[in-house]
C-alpha cells in the first residue's frame, strides 16, 4: 500500500541541474486500491524538477506518514528497487538520538499462517493449531520487520521526534546494518517546508 517517489535517472536530468528547485519536503499521498487505506507521506527526495521529485536507489530518505490516524517516523529506501533499511538512527541539531529499530516498524502487509493453510494442520488439536499459528506469525512478523524498505516507529515516541523537527533546524540520519558499522547517509534542513508538508497531509500533534 506504500507510495514511492519516482526513482532518480541521472543522465535524463543532467541538463536541468542549473534549474532545479531547491530541496524541500513535499507531502505524498495514496490510497491502496485493494484494501482502500488511505495514507499521507511528508519526505525529501535526492533531485527536484519542477514537476517531480525523484530518488536513488541504494540512498535512504526520511519520512513522516499517517496511515489511517496512525503516526509514523522513519527511513525508507528509495528508487525503483527497494532495499531493506535495518535499524536506523535520527539525531535532531545536538538533541539525543533517536534509536528506530526494525522491531518497531508497523506492518500494513504480512504472510499468515491462515494464507498457507499447511496440509499437516489437520492432523493437529485445536490447542496445537494455535500454538504452531503463532509461532509461524511471530517468525514471519520478524523476518518481514527485518526485510522491510522502510524502519519506522508510531504512537508516542513519534509525535516527540516529529515535534522535536518542527523546533529544530536539521536532521540528520544513518542506518545500522547487521554485523557492520553504522553508516552516514544523510542530513536535511528542518524548513518551512516541512511544517507546509505536514499541513498538507492533515497531521497535527
């Protein structure tokens, strides 16, 4: 149900980059048109034309969104090709950082157990059913977190890192991937911009 920015094609554009606006935040917004949930993304992109914002693939990009009420703050990947983000870390001017871990990120689209229906199950009482069905979702729920285009955090712990941006005048963030050390990948100024972005997208805290 995400909605991406167009990936970014160097070569088309070159030409333009005398021109280009410059960077800011921009509200997205889509509607999933299987399941009808309705989202609102605020985020900044790698280059900006006068009609498009595009993004890189391999680049992370912070974002803030709202899927049905629900605040969300975090990285996700950018271009046509996405690529699992791990667990990511948001530092506001020289406030403490912000840990977003992968555990943490809301899922809108996961495998069940109920979507497999295993022939074995049968063969099972009802009480084993259950506990291979939660085991089965709590396996899968981790491996998706972990594999997902996008880490984010919501409730809470979101309005105060959104809050903290609103009063801040930059953001800078990097990824922690498994087994390596953390990697810088990028910082963005805290504008006007991002409070127009937000008003767009109806998100008040």
């Amino acid at each position: 149900m995400r909605n991406y920015i167009i990936v970014f094609t160097a070569l088309a554009l070159a030409g333009c980059a005398s021109s280009m606006p410059e960077v800011k935040w921009i509200s997205v917004k889509n509607t999933d048109e299987f399941t009808d949930v309705s989202s609102c993304q605020v985020t900044v992109g790698s280059l900006y034309t006068s009609k498009n914002v595009y993004t890189e693939v391999g680049k992370y990009y912070p974002f803030i969104e709202q899927v049905n009420g629900q605040l969300r703050v975090g990285l996700q990947s950018g271009g046509e090709y996405k690529i699992p983000v791990g667990n990511a870390q948001l530092r506001i001017d020289s406030n403490k950082t912000w840990d977003i871990s992968t555990s943490e990120t809301p899922l809108d689209l996961a495998p069940t157990l109920a979507n497999l229906k295993p022939a074995y199950l049968d063969n099972l009482s009802d009480d084993q059913k259950e506990m291979v069905a939660a085991s089965y979702e709590s396996v899968m729920e981790v491996s998706a977190q972990a594999m997902s285009p996008y880490t984010a955090t919501a409730g809470e712990k979101a309005k105060k890192i959104v809050k903290e941006m609103l009063a801040g005048k930059s953001l800078k963030y990097r990824t922690i991937g498994l087994n390596q050390a953390a990697s810088s990948t990028g910082v963005y100024e805290l504008d006007m911009s991002l409070q127009n972005a937000l008003t767009d997208c109806g998100i008040e805290l």
